[in-house]
C-alpha cells in the first residue's frame, strides 16, 4: 500500500479486476480458488486470540485460511493465504465506502473462503514511528472488526507498494505507445494494491514458518529495485 493519498468512497461489494473492470463479490467468488478455503491444519505457533491490536489467532488444528489487507483511503487490496502451504496470493481490490459497507464487504469474502484470522498492514512512517496514517488505520479497524469477529494481527507494511510495483513490472504502454488509459491506470493501481496485500500476508506468514527468501520486502534503499530484506519485513 502506498504511503499517500486513495480518498473517496464507492460501492460495497465492488471490486477491480486486472483489466480495470469493476468485479462485484459473486464474481470474485466464482473466481476464487474455493480448495484454498477448504485447507486445514494447525497455526505452526499457536498463538493466542487478539482484539484490534493484533496478536495472531490460535486455530487449534482447525481451517487456517488468513486473509491480508492492505488499507489505502480509496481501495483495499486483499490476499488470501494459509499456513499449511505458507503462500499468499493476492484475491482482490475493492473500493472503499463507509465503514459498515466495508464490513459487509469483508464479511462475504470471509465467509466465502472459510478465513480465520486477518492480517492488517499498519503503514508506519519510514523512520518505524505512528504517524496520521497509523491512526486512521487503527481507527477503521475498531469500526470494521467487531462486525467480523475475527483475531487480527498487525504486520509492519512500509514499502509494500514499491516492491509491489518492482514485482508487477513496467506498465504497459497504450495503443501505439502512447501513455496508458484511465482504465489501464485503474487497473494497474488494483494490481498493485492486491500485490501489496500479498506481500504483507506473506511476510506475516514466512515469520511464523520461519521461512526466508520467498518474500521480496525490500528496505528503503532497496525498494526500488525489488531487493528481499526478509530479515527486517518493512512494508511500505
């Protein structure tokens, strides 16, 4: 998720898909990988069940689908991923309305692919330290979570966008290499968003595996390039 600005509200229950179209959820549902949802098997650290700020969920040997959110003021990309096979995928972009319209969103995706806990990306300023956009994430999170009844965990998510851009590549160009269109634009700000979400629910998940070099969390140094830092798992 990218550090500035994605203001507005749209309708719940809409999404992007990577041509830039808008995906209401029955259609993100019979696209979505339903074996996925239907995994089981035990959280390798058993951790205990937490409110708004975020110790990981304790799943007992039960379903252990996890699903991540990277929260931007327009959009929020979404990745789905599990602990048995420790790999995140992204799932999809949907446009930010109010939060109770986000909540029943969420709830339909949750319900839909059996998640137990969620992973939220906190976008700390680049020196580690809360700033605005820390509050206002912290704050969507009371209004949307007790409406979910789900564990949540934060994962520290600077940089996520520009490894997400370095992952996905240049943009294409528009017809006769002219710049993108609008919806070329659109469609690549979802990507982008959804591949963010993926990289925080993966680097949530390599911690718990204790895995290393599948997640490319790049530095600030490095975050232009796409270098790993699996070490440090800055986001954003």
């Amino acid at each position: 998720m990218a550090p500035t600005g994605r203001a507005g509200a749209a309708r719940s229950g809409a999404g992007r898909d990577d041509r830039g179209g808008t995906t209401d959820i029955g259609r993100c549902r019979r696209r979505g990988d339903h074996g996925l949802a239907r995994l089981r098997g035990p959280d390798p650290d058993g951790r205990a069940s937490s409110g708004a700020d975020g110790a990981a969920a304790t799943t007992g040997g039960r379903l252990s689908v996890l699903l991540g959110i990277d929260l931007g003021e327009r959009r929020i990309g979404l990745a789905l991923g599990d602990t048995r096979t420790g790999v995140a995928r992204p799932l999809a972009t949907i446009r930010r309305a109010t939060p109770e319209r986000d909540a029943r969103t969420l709830a339909r995706l949750i319900a839909e692919h059996g998640v137990v806990e969620l992973v939220v990306g906190l976008p700390r300023n680049s020196d580690g330290s809360d700033g605005p956009q820390v509050e206002a994430t912290r704050a969507w999170c009371e209004q949307v979570l007790p409406a979910l009844g789900l564990p949540m965990t934060w994962r520290d998510e600077r940089w996520t966008s520009q490894a997400a851009e370095a992952l996905l590549g240049r943009p294409r160009r528009g017809r006769s290499g002219g710049p993108p269109s609008p919806a070329a634009r659109a469609a690549r700000r979802a990507a982008v968003d959804r591949e963010a979400a993926r990289l925080i629910l993966q680097a949530e998940l390599d911690a718990r595996s204790g895995a290393t070099g599948r997640t490319a969390m790049p530095s600030a140094a490095t975050a232009t390039a796409g270098a790993a830092a699996p070490s440090e798992r800055l986001t954003r």
